[in-house]
C-alpha cells in the first residue's frame, strides 16, 4: 500500500515540473502604494471635471454634491457643496471638510494667499466678491504654477472673468488657472494627515 501512495505522490510531482518558460526569473511583484489624503482628494476632484448642470439651474448631476451637504433638489450654489463631497468620496468618515453649502466656511480663520504660498493639494481657497462683501467662491487647489494656482472647482464657468456672475455661478465643474493675487485666502483642512 506504501508502495502505491508513493507512486502516485511521484506521479504528482511530475506534474508540477515547470516548463521552459517557468524557468525565467519570476518578476517582482507589483506592490501597489498607498495613497495619501491629499492624493485621494485630488483624484476625487479630477475624477469630476466634465460634470455639468442638466438645465443651467444647479441640477442635474450636480444635485449629488448638494444632497451631501443635505440640501438636495434646492437648486442652491454648490461650490463648497462640492468640496464636502469630494472630502465624503476620498475620505469617508475621516473627510475635515466642513459639511456646509456656504463658501465663506471653507477659508474661515485662512491666511491670505501671498506670493510666498505654496500649496500641498487638496487645500480649500476663497474668492472675495467685493459685491457680496465676503468670500462668495471657494474650490480645491491642485497645485501652484508660475504665479497661478491650478484649481478644481464646482459651480463656475471654463473662461468667467474672476468675480463675474458667472465665476460664483456657473455650470458645471472646471479645472482653472488662478492667478495668485485673485485668490483671497485660503485653509488647508489636510494639514498634519498623510
């Protein structure tokens, strides 16, 4: 009976000789990296760019980014929504990003933006409309270039002149170019994470 058990183990372990091609050094293997808070954040972002109103009234798709911030089918602005809701999708509950539709809460206690800022990602920024007398357009920063800051922002238009009508109330979700003296301030609810 030995005899028998131990043939067939032999037989079993002829199958499991390799082929010539087997013979080639295994590759390594993919380690896949963790990604930061900042990095998730900013992927949520860019992931968004592209939606837009369905009828120009702050509908449509974008009503997720209000139902977030439990102000859905109002038809509200929704920059700071926005910013809630990409905090919500990277981060889960971990998400610092306050839970308001009001974009002066996004900068609130935020240093002013000087030439001297250099941004990590992920930080909230505010524009001042002299009009409303207070920041009314808050939205993500991607990065700083020259004297810019690349941001991802809801509720704007593509080309809108910074502090129009429609740059506080737009269609849809844009990547812009900022120049930095048009950037009132600005809050980094990242800072101390990964």
């Amino acid at each position: 009976m030995t005899l028998l058990a131990g043939a067939a183990l032999c037989a079993d372990a002829g199958s499991l000789r390799r082929s010539d091609d087997d013979h080639k050094p295994d590759a390594p293997p993919q380690v896949e990296r963790l990604l930061s808070d900042r990095e998730k954040v900013l992927r949520v972002a860019d992931a968004e760019v592209g939606v837009r109103e369905k009828t120009g009234r702050n509908d449509g798709e974008v009503d997720k980014y209000l139902r977030a911030v439990d102000l859905g089918g109002s038809r509200a602005p929704y920059c700071a929504a926005f910013v809630y809701w990409v905090g919500e999708e990277a981060l889960a509950d971990a998400n610092p990003y306050p839970k308001t539709a009001w974009s002066p809460s996004m900068v609130v206690r935020g240093p002013k933006v000087t030439s001297d800022f250099r941004p990590k990602g992920g930080e909230t920024f505010g524009i001042y409309f002299r009009s409303k007398k207070r920041v009314a357009h808050t939205g993500l920063i991607e990065e700083r270039q020259g004297a810019s800051l690349i941001t991802v922002e809801g509720n704007t238009s593509a080309s809108a002149s910074v502090g129009s009508a429609a740059d506080r109330e737009g269609h849809g979700v844009y990547r812009k170019r900022r120049h930095l003296r048009t950037v009132y301030n600005y809050r980094d609810w990242l800072a101390g994470r990964s």
